[in-house]
C-alpha cells in the first residue's frame, strides 16, 4: 500500500485530466487505469475562471482523492495563490506543487519550488513537489517536511522515458517519503522501469491521453505499474557480462 | 492471439524450466506466469539420459504445450538428433532450434541454425529458430518456412535485456511469422519493451527462475507482457525534444 | 578560443591534480594535455594545511591559470573561506564552487552552491560554478553572473559518462557564458561526446589521474577534446532510422 | 601499427569516396584525414561503366591503397566480378567484401559473405568483411582466413553510432585479424568510442562526406581516431555507482 500524508492507496498510479479529447474518453481511461487519483490543473477549471468548461463534470470525483497542481505558477506565491483556490473550492486532498523555472524543457525551478513548499507546508497542506532529478534538491524538499517527492523522468510531455536511471535510483534510495515519477514516461516500459527502480509510484498524463487508444493505453499503464513493483519485490537478477546457460548442459556427454 | 504454426495461444509468455530450486518453485511459477508452453532442455532430461530427473514430474504437461530445445548441440545434425529425441518421447509440440557457436557468449551460429531449421522442417516439424538479432539471417530463416524467429534480446543468462531496438524492430516489421524474443531479459520493462517493439511474445528462463522470488517475478513478467501488448497496440505518443505542457496553461492570464 | 571572465584559452581542457601517484606523473600527464589550467583542492595544499606537501613543488605554475575548487565544503560559508584562503596564498586566478550535498553521490547542493558564487562574485572573484545538470539551476547561476557553470556528467569519479546529454543540450543551448563540464567523464568518447554538444570545455581529474597510463590518457584526452570541437563546428548528419546507401548504386543495371 | 595481410598502415582510419560534392571537397577531406586506405564503389566508378565520371581523377592515387569494395552485389558471385574488375583496372590492393540482404537497412547476407569471402580467398584476393555484429559470424570469417573482419556499429549512413557495444567488444576480444568497424559512425564519439572499445581501426564515408564542413570533420575523426587509441591503450577507470572525490578531502578537519 502506498501511503501519502493521512491516505492510504492500493493502486500506484495517478493519473492526469484535461488532456483528453473528450469527457468521455476520460472517463474510459480513468476506469481502466484504476487509478484512485485524478490530477489536474487549477488554472485551467472554471474555480479558476468561470469560462472554463468543468473537466469533471460528468465524473464522480467524491470516488478519488484530488491532487490539484500549480502548473502555471512561476513564483511560490503564484503556487501558493493557486493552492489555496483549489482548498476553497474543496478540491485538494494534496497538492502537487509545480513551479517551472524554463520555458522549453517546463523544467521545475528549483528555489520556487523549494519555497512554495515551504510556505504550503505551513499552510497544513499535503504536500507532493515535482522537482527536477536533482539528488541533493529532492533531499532538501524531504528535509523540509514535503509528504512526496516527485522527480520528473523527463521534461512533461517529451516521452523519452526515463533519461537518468542513476539520479532517480540516488534520490529513491535515500528518500525516506514515497518518491512518485512524475512527467515524461512514454510508454508501459517506461512505467515499468520506474517501479522496478523502486518508486512508489508514477504520475502520468500525456502517455495516456495523447496515445492513439487512450482507454487501452490506461490499461496497459496499470499493468506496467503492477508489473515493474511485483519485479521490483521479487529481486531482479544481476546482469553479467557473459553468457550462462539457461538450459545448462555442462557435464553432459555430447549427442 | 498467437499463433504459431497449427497452435493458437492466448498468453504470449513462453517459460523456460529445468532451473528452479525445487519442483514447487517451478509449479508456482509456471502458474504465476499464466503460461501455455514449456521449454526445456532434452539432454537435460531423462528421456536423454536415463540418470537425470524428469523436471515435469509434478508437473501436468497435458496442459500446455511443449517446445524442447536443442541446447546442446554444436551442429545441425546433433540439433536434429535431439529433436527426435523429443519426438520419439512425445515431447514434442513445436521445436526450438539452438545451435550454440560460442562457448563465452552462448550466441547462435548463423550457418548451423539455418541448416538445422532446414533439416526439421523436412521432417515434418514445427519449427521456432533462436537466432541472434542479424536482420538478414532472420530474413533466411523465414525463408526456408520456420514457423517463427526467436531473436536474442541479449545473450543467454546475462539479464542485459534489449541491447539493440533497433534490430528487433527491423526483424518485427519485416516478418510475416511471428517473432518471440528470447534470451537476455532481465526485468519486467525489458519484456514489455519487447512487446511494445511488436514482438509476437517473449520465452523466457534465468530472469524468473533466478529471481530472489520466482513465483512472484513470475507474475510481473505476465503483467509486464501484457502491459507492452496493450500499448504496442494502444500506440504510443512520439518522442520530442521540447517538453509540451501536459497541463497547458497557454493563453490564461498570469495569477 | 574560450574566454572565460577575463583570461583567454586555446586549450578547452581543464586538468585537475593532486591524485596522482608522483609529482613526476602529474606533471607528465598535464604537459600531455596540453592544458592551460590547472585546478586543486584548497583544503589538500599546504597553504591550508602546513602538514600537507605541496602538489606542485615541481610544476612551474606560473605557466598555467590557477583555478582551485572549494571542495570539501558543505556550506557557502566554508567555501568563502576556502577560495580567500587561495586567494591569499596568490594561488586563484578563478575558483571552482563546489560545495557538496550529499556523501554518497557528491553531488552539489543547489541552495549552498547559489550562496556561495553570489557572495565570491560579491567579493570580486573569477567564478566557475560546479553544479547538478540541473537546466533551471544553471540558468539561476548565470543570473546571478558567474563566469561559467561547470555542469557534471556524472557524479565525481564515477567514470560514467553523460548519463544526462538532453539536460546538458539545454543548458549549452539556453547559456551566454561558457559551459565546462566536470565530473564523471571516464573515457576520452565521453570528452567528444561533451564538445560535440557544445560544451565549451571540459575538467578531468579521475579520469585520468586513475587511468592504467595517465600520461597515455592525457594525450588521448587532448585529442578527444579537439576531434569534439571540430566536429560540433564541422556540423555532424542528421541520424536516420532507415540506411542509405554510402556508396550509392542506384540506377545503376546488375552485374 | 595496423597490419592487413601484407600491408602496414600508420593511420587506423579508411575513408569512402564518391559521396562528395566536388573533388576539390574529397581532396580536401582526404588530405584533413590523414588517411592511407581510399574505399570506393567500383559499381560507380568508369572502370564498371565508362559514362561514370573517374572520382580520383584529381587525386594521386599512388599515394594510398586502395580498398574497392563490391557494393551492389547481392550474391557472392556478383561481389566475385566486381572485385575481378577492380583488380583487372589495377585499383584493388585489398577488397571490401559488401553483399547487401536487406535494401531497407542495408545490413549485409551472412550467407553470401561468407560465400563471397571464400571464394575471393582462394583467388588470392586479400580480403575484408562486411559483417552484422553476429559474434558467431564474425569467427565464420575469421576462419575462413579473411584479412580484416569489418563489423558494422549500424546500418550504413544511419549515423546511429555503435548500437550493440556489448557484440564489438566479444568480436574484438575473440578476433586475431584486425576488426575495422564499418557504416554507422555518426560523429567523433562514435569513432573514438569503437577505438576504445579495442577496434584496430574504423571505415567511414557518410559521416565525413554530408557533414556541413567536410574537411573539418574528417579532421574532427582523425583526432578522435588517435584519441580511442590512445585511450584503449591508456587503460580507462572502471565505471563506479557511487561517487569517489576526486579531490580527497577525508581526514581534514573541517573549515
């Protein structure tokens, strides 16, 4: 089970909204991925402005734990701002803070995010802080008191899965709250490895709604995830350099 | 569904055995993988020697169906004389050519494994060649008629997993038989990254039965297949260099 | 060349010292590099500690650029006082921020390291700042108006290679002041790899102070330094999924 | 010093021809590469078909070997002809065994190599192989007593660079000819990472000819061949998973 702040959750996968070409896709994807928490951005919901379509409206959150991100905020008090709006509405179980820092990569700035979090911290929210693969940033956010830490596997939206396998494994290895992997993964193998590195669990948008088949690339996601923690537990065999037989026949007189 | 010569198969997992501690571990795998066929080594039973243990003693094998090996043999003529072994013992559904031509790799000699695939499909047999990843030599092999190519995702044992895409997916797109990847697998990603490239299935041996919990790497490996099958056919987004908003935010006044 | 604050190099290589076996190999290996700056532990030399030898006691230093690093310092405090201490002894031309956040990795501390070029940057030094390939983090570091930042391959001494080369393009692409990558390089492929990116330079100490030969490495790194420049200049092809022909034949009747 | 049947060669890096936009462009990069092997296609030269203009007809060729290779051939007998005309011109020193299996990626026919070599062999032909990275096909050749056996790192003018590291290096360590690694190179790194790796030398021509600055980049190779070299010879460090200081400050009392 993994365990954030006071929840507690079966599946490991959190999934994103908005992205999708419609309300109804959404709702096949979400189903089929079982997730038991839907992200989305506040500032893209009519809490935000009034104009905004509801990307819920024809599903029944009061199911999910709602993790509302900053996207959008390029200050910790933007974030905070944010936070709170989501708070008010009654959308924020926790709050994925997200500060970018970079207009190309949508890299997360390292300072504002280390603020906001701060601040929200006091604030009394469950905190969740997508961070760049930086080790010793992930160690200062969990010695800030953040309930997860979320590194991204690559920038949000790229796919190219996880580029640096050694910085995840470091900040995973240290961490002593749920490490979530967050942006970037392309595809289940991707997943996969993340949780075979030993991450608590991963946070997908784009994979799935921008996939030909959203529905069955959501159901495929749930399989990667179950798959890469089972083989994560079961212990992986080491890799070597030569060769050994799976079908030893040494000692055996030939044909 | 997979099919292979006159067999149709619902999971696309294939499980060697023969390397387990116990016949128990090896049962509860087997049942954990959800697989349909056994592989095994032939000079590695006692239908070749009369001293070695029968592996399958506890083991149903009406159930599933049976895919001897020729590991072993060093030529065509030594691979079809295991082969009838096989055979002769009813042990025999479809046959998994190997020739070995390198004692530190274990990797397959090319000139020997298109002889010997030559040889068992004039006698009748239903023939799945392991191969390494040489894009032509798959060509050749589908050639002469084998039922599918089996090409190396790294060598035997070495749990290196897919060292070369790039070869496997030329072999896949070019194939009109079904392409199982076989050997070098290591983790659960390795196999759904297969099975994402559009691999047919995966056989695999040392990263289950090595695994510190084999019944439960067993498992992941299932869901592992399953994962890269759904998303090779759900489609995956493409890879890009600039990251793309996943929770766009573009053209929203700033907080 | 490369300008770097107020000096002007023809060689992109930055050669560190202090881990090798004798003065006399040291001082081979640097004239084999043909490098013009010369880096160091402050808190190794003498001039911190009068017990310990002094590193260059048979290097004529006045032929190279002196760029000691802070190293051992876990707060920007500590490497203010390291970097005066150089500057004292008249052995900082420019100095190297590095200011540690994590024991197992040596990775820097983005908070510390930020601090710590703001206040040598205050006190008028020549600032080369070591940091994660952190994207956002360089650019805060070339916002505050250090001189270069000295994004790492990999951690120190690791000898892995550019585990992150999609980071490290961001950064040389987005920068206005040089990049010197540090740390991690293993092998001279690493080095090219580096310039070919774009990276303006690159610093070696491990690499090859370990190396079975380091006078050979020195030389190979010299070379490894240059074919990358050149070839970032010269404009490398476009890589392709599908081959094409090198010796084009087309059109052309059969034999 | 690189020996290939009865020749000795300072140079470890074979430049291509034909590809060029001017002879001038060719001269130019040749001179910059310090080359002493010029590869063609003999199918495109006058001396297969007198309407193809002479693409050495600035070029003293007296001053190089020459290695014609049988590019176009697809079966054994077809690369026999071709490599008597060459010889028949007085432009075969050596030659280039090329039967080609695949026209999507070029990749060569282990059988009509095999085919081709031998029969080139016994015409007194001294003779290097085009090979896939099979290890086992590899030894096939070196069997059969080819000269040179020439691995590709990928499919020919892909520029993908060395994809299976893992089969050069067991081709390299098993191989008591010279292994020249052939098509593939994309950049510098890529050459100096197949030196490295134990490669006696390396053939290019794509990624000298359609670089935007030819003769920058074959001098951007020629270093990068001498840095593998030296670097192979030098003895690299071994990769680690933690960090090591390279500037060790253990045991100091802290600032």
């Amino acid at each position: 089970m993994l365990k954030i702040g006071p929840y507690t959750f079966r599946s490991r996968l959190f999934l994103g909204t908005g992205k999708y070409d419609s309300a109804e896709t959404q709702n096949k994807a979400i189903a089929a991925s079982e997730t038991e928490v839907l992200t989305f951005a506040v500032r893209r919901m009519n809490i935000f402005d009034e104009t905004k379509p509801d990307p819920f409206e024809s599903t029944d959150v009061s199911k999910f734990k709602l993790l509302p991100n900053t996207a959008g905020a390029k200050t910790a008090e933007e974030a905070v701002r944010i936070a709170k709006m989501a708070k008010a509405a009654d959308m924020c179980d926790m709050v994925k803070v997200e500060v970018i820092g970079c207009d190309k990569t949508l890299l997360p700035d390292p300072i504002e995010t280390l603020r906001a979090s701060e601040m929200l911290l006091e604030e009394g929210f469950t905190v969740l802080a997508y961070t760049s693969d930086d080790v010793v940033l992930a160690r200062r956010l969990r010695e800030l008191g953040v309930h997860a830490v979320m590194p991204g596997a690559a920038p949000i939206g790229t796919g190219l899965g996880i580029i640096n396998p050694y910085n995840l494994q470091h900040i995973i290895e240290q961490s002593d709250v749920p490490v979530i992997v967050d942006a970037g993964i392309g595809s289940p193998k991707d997943a996969a490895y993340a949780m075979e590195l030993g991450a608590d669990g991963i946070l997908l948008n784009t994979a799935v709604s921008d996939a030909k088949d959203p529905e069955k690339m959501a159901a495929a996601m749930k399989y990667a995830v179950e798959a890469g923690r089972l083989g994560y537990e079961a212990g992986r065999i080491e890799k070597k350099f030569y060769a050994s037989a799976s079908s030893p026949t040494e000692g055996l007189s030939r044909v």
